[in-house]
C-alpha cells in the first residue's frame, strides 16, 4: 500500500460528525495517513503534546473508548473521561447540551462523544468551537467505516471497485460505510430487510457522490444477491444499542440475513469476512464464519486505533 507522511493537516471540517465531511481525495488521504501513523508511529508521538480531549460516551465501549485512550495518550496528549452511562447523568439532564459544549470548549480541545442521538453531536458542534468527533450515534459511525475501508486497502490495495457486500440492518454502521464507499469508489450492495433499509437522505447523498467518483451504491433485500461474486461481506448486530425493546422482532426478521458459510460460499474464494464487534455468535453470524480463516475483525478493530489517530492528526 502506499504510504504518504502528512505532517501538515489537511485541509478538512473541523469536525467529524458523519464521514460526509470530507471530499473523496481527502477521504483517501486521511487512509494513507492512518498507515504512515501504522508504520512509523514515532514520528507522530508528539502530535497532541499539551492537548486536552474529553471522551463523552452514553453508551457502552470497549474497542472505541479503549482506541481513542491508547491513541490519544500515544500521541502524547492528555483525555478527560466524562461518563454518562448512567441515565442519571445522561447529557442535556443536569445542565443543557449546549451548556456542556461551551463550557468543555473553554478547557479542552476537542469532543469525542458516543451518543444515543445524533442530534446531541450536532448541537455539541454549533455550541462548541473545538471539533467534535462522533464515537457512535444512533445515525453513523465514522470511525468504524474509516477503519473498515483502511482495512481493506491494507489487504487488497487499492479501494476503487471493490466489491463489498453489507448484510443486515440499514443501520449507523451501513450509513456511515455508504458515505465512504460513495467517496473512495466501492462498489457497495447493500442487502437489509424491506423494513430496515438505510435513510433515505443517506441514499441519496450516497448516490450523487458516488455518480462523481464512479462508485457504486445498490440496495437490495436478497442477501445472496448482495453477497454473489463480493470480495468482502460485512455484517453488524442486528439489534443495535438503543433498540433492545424490537430484539425479539428483530432476530426474526433478520435470520435469512444471517452470515454462514453457505452465504460466504457465494463470495470470492478470497473473500474476507467483517463485522465492527461485539458480534452475536449464532445470530448475525454463525462462530465458523467469524472465528474462521477469512474473518478479518480483529484487523478491523486494531485499525480502529490508527485512523482514529489520523482523525486527531488532522483536525488538532
Ligand atoms: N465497534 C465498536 O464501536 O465497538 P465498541 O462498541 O466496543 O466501542
């Protein structure tokens, strides 16, 4: 994979809010950033020197709370944990959510937040001059599909054409990954449930981009049409935080859009197989297909460290 050394920010939105911010070559440039900070993580170890970053989450984490840590303290910066797991200490309950912005931008230099809506991380970003990076909304997850599309590039080269298939509930994830497969010219196929499709301003945005940078976005609701002749297939948890009430609704709806290795026989020979964790052994994906040969998850959530680093690289 080629390497480039960005030691001067790019040029980009202050914040990080859907993995619609950037222009398709910026997109491309924040991955060859991530694997020169991959490579030669020493050059990058004074980055954040005397930075400050407060880490918000309403939700559980283990891989993204635990990367942005690592990251941010590799780089030589200092994070600030504000928890509010609790629905006691949810944000906008004690004091406004614009409140928290403005008095975090007076002390800190950047917001990395996970929310339960991705309205909360839109008025953090209006009430807050310091940028504001979305750890996981109910709407998107930008860091995640920048480590997935990084993933792939490191095993396959290079991103234009790739056939990637997506399985499963038209959800943050899905959305985030069309805006990015829309902007590094994937050929994405996305396979959900009539019910569970993606927004369709998602959609749409997805499509204009796509019809520039030649990528290709097909939504579809036959799993094996989607998964027939791709050279990766993704899929994610079929119930996602904040919708446990559906869950036994959902575990219906979704079993012919399970990963097995039947549906995994339809891809490539080479084909990998990616999910953004915590994975559902049984449910989602059968334990042959995501502990087996082709599964490339752990890969993904190292890489979650790296891109995560090239977003503060940039936006600090
Ligand atoms: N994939 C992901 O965001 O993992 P966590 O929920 O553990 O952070």
């Amino acid at each position: 994979m080629t390497t480039t050394t960005l030691v001067a920010p790019i040029s980009l939105s202050n914040d990080l809010l859907t993995g619609a911010e950037w222009s398709p070559p910026h997109t491309r440039e924040l991955l060859h950033l991530s694997a020169d900070i991959k490579a030669r993580p020493v050059r990058y170890a004074s980055t954040l020197h005397g930075k400050f970053i407060a880490l918000i989450f309403e939700k559980p984490s283990l891989r993204t709370r635990v990367t942005f840590e690592v990251g941010i303290q590799s780089m030589a910066g200092a994070v600030v944990f504000l928890d509010h797991t609790q629905a006691s200490a949810s944000l906008g309950a004690r004091e406004s959510i614009a409140d928290v912005a403005r008095n975090l931008d007076r002390w800190v230099h950047g917001i990395v937040a996970r929310v339960y809506s991705q309205r909360v991380l839109e008025e953090m970003a209006v009430n807050a001059g310091i940028p504001v990076i979305n750890a996981l909304s109910d709407k998107f997850h930008p860091c995640q599909a920048l480590a997935d599309f990084f993933t792939l590039e490191e095993r396959f080269g290079a991103l234009r054409g790739f056939k990637l298939a997506y399985v499963g509930d038209g959800n943050n994830v899905c959305h985030s990954l069309m805006y990015l497969a829309a902007r590094l010219g994937v050929h994405l196929r996305i396979a959900t449930p009539p019910d569970y499709a993606p927004a369709p301003e998602v959609i749409a945005d997805s499509k204009r981009v796509a019809r520039e940078t030649k990528a290709k976005i097909e939504l579809m609701h036959d799993p094996r049409e989607a998964v027939t002749g791709a050279m990766g297939v993704y899929t994610d948890s079929w119930t996602s935080m904040g919708f446990e009430a559906e869950e036994a609704v959902r575990n219906q709806v979704f079993q012919p859009y399970q990963v097995n290795t039947e549906l995994m026989s339809l891809a490539t020979s080479d084909a990998v197989f990616m999910h953004c964790l915590p994975a559902h052994r049984g449910l989602e994906v059968t334990p042959e297909v995501l502990d087996g040969p082709q599964s490339v998850v752990l890969d993904q959530s190292e890489n979650r460290m790296y891109v995560q680093k090239a977003i503060l690289h940039t936006l600090f």
